[in-house]
C-alpha cells in the first residue's frame, strides 16, 4: 500500500541555518502531497502542498517540490527562526480519496538561538 | 475564529474503563474525521463522518470503538473498556470540503 517515510529528529540546528527535511513517497497512482506541522500544544496545519508532479508548494519560507523521478517531497527552508520549532509531517493523499491522508511518523525540529 | 475544539487534551483511564474523546468542529463545518497516533509512528485514518452519518469507518477497529456526529453537539470517539495498546494522541479534523483543519489532539494514557 501507500506509504510515506520522513527523517527521524529531532533535527536540531542553529538560527539561520539551512534546513532539509527528507520526505519519500510510495504510491500506486498521482497522489497529492502535503507537509503539515505542528508547533507545541497546537493542532496540526496545513503548510505546503502539491499536487502534481514537478509542482513547488512553498509557504512561509518553506518549500518543497514533488519530484516523481525519485518519489521525493523534501521540505526546505534557508534560514530558520526559534519559532520554527515544531514537529513536521509529510503526507500524501490516495488518488481515489480527498480525505484519506497517509502520514509520516513526523521529524521534530528544534531551533536554538 | 475558533479553530477545531478537542477535550479534554489529556486523559487517563485504567485499563477496563470507558473512555470518550469530545470534537468540536470549525463553526460551519460539516465533515469530521478522525485520527490516531500511536507513539514513534504517523497519524493513521480512523473514521469520516458527516452530520448523523458515519462515510467511511475502514481504520476503526471493530470492536470496542464507536464514532457519532450528532445533529447537535460535538462528535464523540468512544472506546470502551480500553486495553494499555489504546495508549495515543487522537486527533481530529474537520473541513467545509477537502482541505482539512486540525484540532490540537487528545491524548490517552491507559494504566
């Protein structure tokens, strides 16, 4: 079945440092792909996302480009702040179902000053 | 410009008991679904529901669980007589349509 696989954190870099986070994808068809995050005692929310193959979703200084060749979402970001301190999820959803979102077990971020 | 509405936000229960997960969707919204993290591992899909109605119940377990939306009030994610592997964040979403908002998350810690 689909499946997603993020890098494991915590990440921790320093402000104004250069941030990748890993996300792969394995699917049957066209998915959507998402990054959510989830800053501490928040619900999770939407940051980026793309629907299409070679597609840049980006928001916020995020981006990530949905590369089909290597079935790749990589979240990317050139400088973080202290308040990008958050857990990240990647996620794609099944062509057939707008609903069903498959995740990533999520990489927790954290950013020291 | 209340967000999506969880309580409690931590709740312990012993092992047996019955525990009962509250959801308040974004005024307006009328599809909720919910969703289970078990430690070290991502969200997995539980249940979709519309108002009285139950869309797509695939990622329930098939016992001990139960979802509702009421016409009135919030959703409710019930599970009865709760077993230490129960232990997780729940999370709920809701959406007007497709993209899907958040709630912060209840987690449950059976002793």
């Amino acid at each position: 079945g689909d499946s997603v696989t993020q890098m494991e954190g915590p990440v921790t870099l320093s402000e104004e440092a250069f941030l990748t986070i890993n996300c792969t994808y394995t699917a049957t068809g066209y998915p959507s792909l998402f990054w959510y995050v989830q800053y501490p005692g928040e619900g999770l929310q939407l940051l980026l996302k793309a629907t299409k193959a070679d597609d840049k979703g980006s928001n916020k200084g995020f981006e990530a480009t949905y590369r089909k060749e290597t079935t790749s979402f990589h979240l990317e970001k050139g400088s973080v702040q202290v308040s990008d301190s958050a857990v990240y999820f990647c996620a794609l959803s099944d062509q057939g179902s707008n609903y069903q979102l498959i995740w990533g077990a999520g990489t927790k971020l954290i950013i020291k000053p | 410009n209340a967000g999506v509405m969880q309580n409690p936000r931590h709740l312990v229960r012993r092992r047996g008991q019955e525990a009962r997960l509250r959801c308040s969707p974004v005024k307006g919204h009328s599809h909720v679904y919910w969703y289970r993290q078990l430690p070290e591992e991502g969200l997995k899909f539980m249940v979709y529901l519309q108002k009285e109605n139950i869309i797509d119940e695939s990622g329930m377990p098939k016992e001990r669980f139960s979802a509702e939306f009421p016409k009135e009030g919030p959703s409710i994610l019930r599970i009865q007589q709760v077993v230490r592997g129960d232990s997780a964040a729940y999370f709920c979403a809701s959406s007007p349509q497709s993209e899907q908002f958040f709630g912060p998350g209840t987690r449950l810690t059976v002793l």
